[in-house]
C-alpha cells in the first residue's frame, strides 16, 4: 500500500531541490506527477507572504523613522 503522505513528501523533496530551495523558482515538472506538482506549488505559495504584503517589524520601521 502506498502512503500518500510519504508520496507528496518525496515529490516535495524533489520540486525544491530541482529550484534550488528557491520558493520563487518552483515550476512543475512534466510527466506523471506534474498536476501533484502543480497542487504542491500552490499550497507553497499560499501560505507565503509576498514582498508586497510584508509589514516591517515595529521596532524597523521606528527606527527608520527617526533617521
């Protein structure tokens, strides 16, 4: 029996060594697990903040303010 968990760890390992444990370089790869891939991609970046979005630590931004 095959163990999913394990399955989507594995193809996880693989999406982010071929990226270089770059986020933003993730892209799918052709073949049989390619939608799985896809679905592991959106998860990533789903649950990541964008540049844009990012707020500065109060302490940052108050020390930004006073220079």
């Amino acid at each position: 029996m095959v163990n999913i968990n394990d399955l989507k760890q594995s193809l996880l390992r693989r999406l982010l060594k071929r990226a270089g444990y770059a986020t933003h370089d993730l892209k799918p790869e052709t073949g049989s697990n390619h939608l799985v891939e896809v679905a592991l991609i959106a998860q990533i970046r789903s649950g990541m903040i964008a540049p844009d979005d990012y707020l500065q630590p109060a302490a940052t931004r108050a020390a930004l303010d006073r220079d």
